[in-house]
C-alpha cells in the first residue's frame, strides 16, 4: 500500500500544546506512517514568522532533512472583534490541493490535522478509491471528521 501524509502544522502543534501537553517528534511520526505502507510523500503545511524567530527557523530545517516537504505560508496578523490580534496562517486549500494532485502516487492518505473543513475532501478521496487514515485528538478533532466513514 502506497502511503501520503498530509501534516496540518497549525492543527497539530495546537493537538500537543491544548490537549496531549507534550510534543511529538516529527521523525517518529513518519516512522508510525511507514507502518501503514510504503511511504511515498510526506507533506508538512506550517505558517511562517516573517522573518522566522531562530528557533523556528531550526524546526524549519530540520524537517526536509526527517523527509518531510515543507509547504509554508507567511503568519498574517488578524485584528479580532475585541481588538486583540491573532496571528493566522491557513493551509488548507494547500492541502487539498497537494491531496488531488497527488492522488496517482498513492492508496492511502494519511491525515494529520481534526479541522472539519476536510470532511469534503476524504469524501472525494474515498470516492476517488482511496483510503485514508485521520490522525487527531479529543478537543481538537471536529465532529465531521468523527463521523466521516473511514476504511
């Protein structure tokens, strides 16, 4: 079985941070993936300082070098209703589009983020042929997403 990652970065840094309190090495997720299949791609979708802070510049680095393709946006500065800011980099689309265009590479979809924004999308998958396998946690996890049939 041929295998694709999808890693929402944004998603999964707020699952370990709010809801597991502690973090996961990238390298070892890779590492569970492969035992799904042949691992074909990996993709990791992360918003960006502009310019980045040191040490996110060495998170930034180090992925290519785990396998990972980075794909990254610069963090935009939303003013919030209250007149707090909120910084906000949304990958989606990004990641959708990496999924249909690179469904030929791969049987199963591996899913990494609980937004409920990919409902649609693993429906297309699933209808396409493909499996997938979403990875998440309570308290991040969206109800779509829970209820999506999966295989």
């Amino acid at each position: 079985m041929r295998v694709c990652l999808f890693l929402d970065g944004a998603n999964f840094f707020y699952m370990q941070r709010d809801c597991l309190r502690w973090w996961t090495d990238p390298k070892k997720i890779l590492d569970f993936v492969r035992t799904k299949g042949e691992l074909v791609d990996a993709f990791y979708y992360m918003g960006v300082d502009a310019p980045p802070e040191a040490r996110q510049e060495a998170y930034l680095k180090a992925l290519p070098t785990m396998g990972y393709t980075l794909v990254t946006k610069t963090l935009k500065n939303i003013l919030l209703s209250d007149g707090t800011r909120k910084q906000k980099a949304n990958l989606d689309v990004e990641i959708v589009l990496d999924m249909f265009n690179t469904i030929d590479h791969y049987d199963m979809a591996v899913l990494i983020s609980g937004d409920g924004d990919f409902e649609r999308p693993l429906q297309l998958l699933r209808a396409r042929g493909k499996r997938f396998f979403v990875m998440s946690t309570n308290g991040v996890v969206a109800e779509e997403i829970i209820s999506c049939p999966h295989n």
